[in-house]
C-alpha cells in the first residue's frame, strides 16, 4: 500500500528508493496530464521527466495541505503549460472566440473511424478539444479528480472548471451524435 507521508519523508531523508517508489505512483498521472496538452510524444517523454525532477526538488515544500496527486499533477499542469506556451504561442490562440460554432474536423465521422476504431474517434475528439476544455475532460474522467482539485490544480476558479467541463461534454456529445446519425439506418 502506498503510504503518502511514509515516501515524502523517506524521500526528505535521501531515500531514492522512495524516490522510485513515488515515480513509479503517478508516472502515469503525469503522462495523462502532460498527454493533453502536448502532442508531442518525445517532448511529452522529456516533460514527464522535467515534472518528475522538479518534484524531487521540491518535495520538502510539499505540506500536506491536499492530495500528494493532486501537488503532483499541478506541477504537471504548469510544466506543460509553460512548454506549449513557449513553442505553441500562435496555436494557444488560434482558438476562436465563439467556441459554439466550433469545428472539429472537415472529415465525416465515418472518414475517421474507417481509420480509427471508436476509442480512437473518442480521443481524437479530445484531443481537438480547446486546450483549457481538454485538460478538465482528462483530468475530471481519465484521473478521477474534484471540481475542487481540479481547480486546485489547474489554478481556475471552481465554476470555470464546471463550466468548461459542461462545454467540454456538450462538443464531444453533440460530435458523437453527428456520428450516431450517419451510422444509424
């Protein structure tokens, strides 16, 4: 059983074993959080390990004050926010405004699943997702994460997070729909 306060003080006093133990927690947490927002798997690889490195370097600020995942995956968060702020500049804003008439793709949904499977429809969807609806989505239904922790990770108010997970659901719903409506007789 993973004991939080057992490996951050084994790990305050040099345990790199503890260190190990930790990484091999959340190794897939921070993939997931870091997954979403950057495409890149390579750079994605070396995010992973930038979190994992600031984690260490950090662990003695770590209080107790939530959840060792919840510490974990706001560095994450603000780690690959930085990144795609850094080299995705002029995509971050390329998103449009009225997000209502927001358009996935120009493939029919039957273009995209005669190549993919259905899951890998579904993740495609989310992947075009806006950055900020995206990363709620993942962290809300994929890591299992509060309203309130979501916020806490991400550093929005509590209602943003709702409201963008509300958004979030309705674009993959109604894209879904379009979907159903084409492969239904």
């Amino acid at each position: 059983m993973f004991n939080e306060k057992d490996v951050v003080a084994r790990i305050l006093s040099g345990d790199m074993r503890a260190f190990e133990l930790l990484v091999r927690q959340y190794e897939k947490l921070v993939f997931y959080v870091i997954h979403r927002l950057v495409k890149d798997q390579q750079a994605a690889e070396d995010i992973c390990q930038e979190v994992f490195i600031k984690v260490h370097k950090s662990m003695f600020r770590f209080n107790f004050q939530s959840k060792l995942s919840t510490w974990i995956a706001r560095i994450a968060y603000l780690t690959a926010i930085n990144y795609t702020r850094k080299y995705y500049r002029e995509k971050a804003s390329a998103y449009p405004d009225d997000l209502e008439n927001y358009h996935f793709t120009t493939d029919t949904p039957e273009q995209l699943l005669t190549r993919k499977d259905t899951a890998n429809y579904v993740e495609q969807l989310i992947l075009e997702l806006p950055e900020r609806y995206r990363t709620v989505l993942t962290l809300y239904h994929l890591n299992e994460f509060s309203g309130p922790e979501i916020a806490e990770i991400t550093g929005m108010p509590e209602g943003t997070v709702k409201s963008y997970l509300f958004r979030a659901r309705k674009l993959l719903k109604e894209k879904l729909e379009l979907y159903l409506k084409y492969e239904l007789p």
